[in-house]
C-alpha cells in the first residue's frame, strides 16, 4: 500500500503540473504565435490584391475582427488496491488520463463601405508628404512612390492608363530634396486660418550646411521666386499664387496599380492576354529605370521569401534580401492601415463555458 500511495503522489504532481502552461502563462506564447500569424497573412493578402489588380482580377480586403483562444486541460486518477489471504494474492493499479486541447474562435470581417473605398481613392493629403520627409523617411522614396507632379514637373508613371516618362528636371529636384533634407536644413508648420489648416515649408540657412546652391537650385525648378524661404504647400498640378508649391499626390489605388505594373509575369500569359506585359522600359540594362519594388514569379516555391502567394500556378514573392523592395511593401501596409473602414462592425457575442 505505501508503494500505490507513493504511485499515486507522483502521478498527480505529474498531471499537475501540465497546467503549468494553461492560464496566465499561455497569454505569451498565444499573443506572439496569433501576432505572428495574423502579420503574416496581411502580408499575403496584400501582395495577393497586388497580383490580382495585374489580371484585372477583383481585389478583396478581408480583416481579422476578433480573435477568441479557449484552453482546458482535464485530469482523471484512478487507483485502486485488493488483497487477500495469503498476503502473496495481493494486487494493486494505479492510472491516470490528462487532456489537453485549445478551441479558437476567429472571426472575419470583409473590409468594404463607402469610406473605404473613398479613402482607398482619395489622393494622399500632400501636407502628410511633407510631414512624414520631417519625420526623416527619406525624400526620395517618398516622392517617387506617392506623387505624381510637383510644380507641373511630373513624375513617371507605369499604370498602363497613364503611363509617362519622368521629367528629367523631377529626378533632378528630388536629388536636390534629398540632399536638403540630410543637411537638415527643411522644415515644416502648420498655419491654423478661419479653422483651415495649411502647412508652411521652409528651408533654414544656418552656417556650416553649404547647400546655399542646391536650395537656389530647387527653388529654380519650382520656378520660385529668389530669396524666398517660405511656401505654402497646397495640393494641385501648378501652384495658383506666388510663393506655393503644388504638389499632386496618388491614392492608394495608384500606388497600387504602380506597384502591380512593375510585377514579372510569365511570358506565356502575357501573350494569351491575361495580363499585359511588363514595360521594357523597366529593368537593370542600359537606359532602363529599375522597378519601384521587385516581385518575382517562379514555378517553385521560394525558399527565402519576404511574402509569397501561390496564384495561376506561379509564385510571386519579395525576396528577404531585397530590403528596398520590403521597405515598399511595409509602407503599404502602414498607408493602408491607416484608411477608414466605415463603420465598425459589431463584436460577436460569444458565451466563454466555464467548465
């Protein structure tokens, strides 16, 4: 009998301590493991919207509304002993069970409704351009992605609908933004007139910056007026007074449709017209214009991926090593992050059991 009593002590502290991950030790390891998971499925869905914009295919946002982890564990012990005369018919058994099992509940929710899709085409307000260049994204990034024209000096663009070279005096003014912006000689207020806000950009001569040729040289493209320090930073093609800089901006569906038209494509489907073929303007050989992000088809699955989607029997992914490519990719899904859902949808009512 002290042998089962000693069996049956042991089992229990063994099936004991199996809680140990149940409770509040389990709110680690599930919020890193749904955080990850939830991360990278927005990955995919937003690459795969990308791809299917290229197949004039029809985009769906799909949001992960709530996220609800039941986690039990059950013991059962069982023991039980006879004897008889003689002492050598004894017997004794000892067992035991544990259960342990988690049952999550997730909902979804499509992402749709007026305000989305307003905001979805609604060009990005040029003052957040200026602002997010204060708070040190790099000039060029975000002046080749998110706008259009500056001064009526316009970008490139790659959407099939619109597609244009870039004029040489915006690559050239974006050089010298670039250059003003590491000097740390820009910057930007806001101005609040008759409950308008308007941002004010200005540049700050300070001794020791030595860039008084590059902001002489930017203010000559803009066709700015010299010795003029500050402008006022409205939203347009051609700024409409003296002393503005007009800036026309993309909605995020441009910057989407750029995007999926620098995508490589299997030749084969191109021909068959189901997508259109990538510009032969874009590429690393001599007189092309290198994409704005690089997303790549293969038939195999890529080993070392930033984000893959499998669609029409291909591959297109991001490449872990090409950090320009995921800096893009990123910052769409930060702007899209930041767009209006409409109206949020109701938490369901869910009955947690006790037991």
């Amino acid at each position: 009998m002290a042998r089962t009593f000693i069996g049956m002590t042991l089992l229990g502290i063994f099936l004991l301590s199996g809680c140990s991950g149940i409770g509040a030790p389990a709110i680690t390891r599930d919020r890193f493991d749904y955080n990850v998971a939830i991360a990278e499925s927005w990955k995919s869905q937003m690459l795969l919207n990308i791809v299917k914009i290229r197949y004039a295919d029809t985009p769906v946002f799909m949001d992960v509304t709530s996220v609800i982890n039941l986690s039990g564990a059950q013991h059962t012990v069982n023991a039980s002993a006879g004897w008889s005369f003689p002492p050598n018919a004894n017997s004794q058994s000892i067992g035991g069970t544990t259960t342990w099992g988690e049952k999550p509940t997730i909902t979804y929710a499509p992402i749709s409704g007026d305000k989305f899709t307003k905001s979805l085409l609604t060009p990005i307000p040029p003052a957040s351009i200026v602002m997010m260049m204060q708070a040190g994204w790099p000039a060029r990034f975000l002046f080749t992605l998110s706008v259009k024209s500056v001064n009526d000096l316009d970008n490139r663009t790659l959407a099939p609908a619109f597609a244009r070279s870039e004029d040489p005096e915006y690559g050239r003014l974006i050089e010298l933004l670039q250059t003003i912006q590491k000097s740390g000689a820009v910057g930007s207020r806001i101005e609040k007139k008759d409950k308008q806000e308007t941002v004010v950009l200005f540049f700050r001569r300070k001794a020791g910056r030595n860039i008084d040729t590059e902001l002489a040289e930017a203010g000559r493209l803009l066709g700015l007026k010299p010795g003029t320090t500050e402008f006022k930073v409205v939203y347009g093609n051609v700024p409409m007074r003296e002393g503005e800089i007009a800036i026309l901006t993309r909605s995020i569906m441009d910057i989407i449709l750029e995007l999926s038209a620098q995508i490589e494509v299997p030749p084969e489907q191109a021909a068959e017209g189901r997508t259109y073929a990538t510009s032969p303007d874009i590429g690393d050989g001599k007189g092309q214009k290198p994409p704005f992000i690089r997303i790549r088809c293969t038939k195999d699955k890529p080993s070392d991926s930033f984000a893959a989607i499998q669609y029409r029997n291909h591959w297109f992914w991001i490449d872990d090593r090409d950090r320009p490519s995921k800096t893009i990719f990123s910052f769409m899904m930060i702007l899209l992050s930041l767009v209006e859902t409409g109206q949020p949808p109701q938490a369901p009512l869910v009955t947690v059991p006790i037991s």
